[in-house]
C-alpha cells in the first residue's frame, strides 16, 4: 500500500480494515475518508523469481449532506466602545465553511467583511470598539458547503451609550451625594423682682 501517491509502498498486514493480504483477493472492510486516494499493489513470488502488478487507487466516496444550524447567534448587549461576539454552529458534510452578513436599520443582510468586525468567515463573529452607530444591526451567519446552505436566525446588537448609565446610576442612588443640617436655638434668661417673682428678661439670649 502507498498513502504518499505510489512515493512508496509498504506490506500490508491482516487486520481491520484489511483480509487475504496473502491471498489473491484484498478485502476492505468499513472503509473510510482516510483511506481516500491509497494505492495498492500485489507482489507474486515464486522460486524463480517475482512480478508486481500495477497499482491502482481507492477512491472514497462520501455521501454529502447539507448544513444544518445547531447552534442559532443569541442578541448581545454592551456599553459604548465595548467589544461583542456572536457565535453560531453547524453540521454538514463536508464541512461547512462560514459567512457572516449584517442588517442595518432593518436594511437588506450583507456580507461583513472589515473592522470592526473580525472572523467574519469563522463560527465567531467579533467586534471591537463597538459605536453607537451599530446600535439595533442585526447579525446572521450563512454556512455552505458543496451540498447546500443554511441560514441562522438574526441576533440584535445594542450598544448602551455610556451616559445612560450614569444617569441609571444617579436615578438609583448610586451618585448619593451627604448633606448636613444645622438647627439652633435661644433660651429665655429669667430675672427675680424685688415681689420675688420671676419674669422673662426684656429679650431672647443668643446662643
């Protein structure tokens, strides 16, 4: 057998996925993708001498099956110049590969593809910086291989100006601010006459 396109060739031996590998029938059994473009030959050897065959290649055929969105974008929400991700996944044979798109103000989806997104073809869409400006965009991913292609749900992205939350912070009481008060008050001397009674002085003393 070669794996390295005929470079090569190595004895095979009986074992899974292999049998009569002394025989003039090769059997494989459960084939796999890995074995996709092996080469294989056969060695005939007698007392006089050998001869090997010509090689021929085993190609395997994988059965495609068009993408399917296991794991849907969920809405994010961060403060004004914040970073945010969306993340999404997919099954499908082959692999699918990944393109994110954007809706701006409820505008047509389009591909992403510069800041202050990053990973726009990958299963995880960045972004860094975020502006008031991106506030209410909404973010979906569309995964495609050679069988087909599928479309995630769209998640919102909210960017929280930085004064809003001051100004939740103050109506909160976070932003307390202490006061103090200050009262004061007079008391009334007394004075004896001469009948010896008491009468209040002629005004307040001040304290």
């Amino acid at each position: 057998m070669s794996t390295n396109g005929g470079g090569s060739f190595s004895n095979l031996a009986n074992g899974a996925p292999y049998s009569g590998v002394t025989t003039n029938v090769l059997a494989l059994t459960g084939v796999t993708a890995g074995l996709n473009n092996n080469q294989y030959r056969l060695v005939a050897t007698n007392s006089a001498g050998t001869a090997t065959s010509t090689a021929a290649t085993l190609t395997v055929s994988t059965v495609s099956s068009a993408p399917v969105i296991t794991t849907q974008p969920t809405n994010q929400t961060v403060s004004a110049g914040g970073n945010a991700s969306f993340t999404v996944a997919a099954t499908g044979t082959p692999t699918p590969t990944y393109q994110w798109q954007a809706s701006v103000g409820g505008g047509a989806f389009t591909n992403l593809t510069t800041a202050p997104y990053g990973g726009v073809t990958t299963a995880t869409l960045t972004i860094t910086g975020a502006t008031g400006g991106l506030s209410g965009n909404q973010h979906r991913a569309v995964a495609t291989n050679t069988a087909g292609s599928a479309t995630s749900n769209a998640a919102l992205l909210t960017v929280n100006d930085a004064h809003d939350h001051d100004a939740a912070d103050q109506s909160s009481g976070h932003n307390r601010r202490n006061a103090t008060f200050t009262v004061a008050a007079t008391v009334a001397r007394r004075r004896r006459h001469t009948d010896g009674r008491s009468r209040p002085a002629a005004g307040p003393l001040r304290t």
